[in-house]
C-alpha cells in the first residue's frame, strides 16, 4: 500500500503528527504539503494535487486533512474515481472502507485530537472492502458518478 498525505495550512499540526505515526508503522507514503501552518494554501487545491495521483495510480489511498475535514472531503469528491470520507470516530472509519471503499479519508484538526486521529487512521488503514451487500450500493454510487461526468462532457 503507497499513500500520500496532505494538508492545507489549518491541517498541518495534525498531519505532522500523523506522518510520525506512519513512520512508526513503518507505513510508506508521501507527504505532498503543506510544510508548515504559514506555508497559507486552499485545501481544494491540496485536496485536487492529492487525488490526482491517486487517479492516476501513484498512489492507493489518500489522507487530507483541514481544520474539519469537511472542505477536504468535498474538493475531493469533485474528482472522479475518489470516494473520500470524513471521520471523527472509529466505526465511521473503519466503515468508510468496509461499507463504501472509501480510498480517501478526511480528517479535521479543529475536530479530532492527535491520539484519537492516530487511532482513526489505523482503523481505516486496516479495514477492507468487505463487498457482499455493500457492492451494489457501491456500483451505484460509480454509476452516479458515470452518468453526471457525462452530462457535463456533453455540456462542455
């Protein structure tokens, strides 16, 4: 599994706390930014830099984090082919990749703690996609995704 991880300038000081706690998994990722809380960026433009790379197969998953993970979570969904979800506990976590393959999480700073975002971060990366009843929802949701890339294409 390769990641990339990111934030905007609000989403710093829990992102750096989280790619300590990656490091010491031993988890391989990237860290695309911000480098600092003055290092000043709109998140749908880190949110677009990450999900691009995971559109374009550099990386598997992805972890964005603002100061809610709201905005993050948003930008992302924009993107075809990303399913982000935003969690502040442990069940939604784990559930954004059992229930809905989420290949994004979203995490928000003003919102969850630095353990309680470790802990987040570990549920999610160790869950899978359990498919079974799950699946067709999930279809569904590509299929929606599908039909409304294509109505815009033809109003391009």
């Amino acid at each position: 599994m390769y990641l990339v991880i990111a934030s905007d300038h609000f989403g710093y000081p829990l992102k750096q706390v989280i790619v300590d706690h990656l490091r010491e998994k031993g988890v391989e990722f990237e860290d695309i930014g911000v480098f600092s809380e003055e290092d000043v960026v709109d998140y749908p433009d880190i949110a677009l830099r990450a999900c691009l790379g995971i559109r374009e197969g550099k990386y598997q998953y992805g972890i964005l984090i603002c100061g809610t993970g709201i905005g993050m979570a948003m930008a992302a969904n924009k993107i075809p082919g990303i399913y982000a979800a935003c969690a502040h506990d442990i069940y939604s976590a784990e559930r954004a990749k059992k229930s809905n393959n989420a290949n994004v999480l979203t995490l928000g700073r003003h919102i969850v703690g630095p353990e309680l975002a470790k802990m987040l971060v570990d549920a999610w990366l160790a869950s899978s996609f359990q498919g079974g009843r799950s699946t067709p929802k999930v279809e569904k949701i590509r299929a929606i995704e599908k039909r409304y890339m294509s109505m815009e294409e033809e109003e391009a």
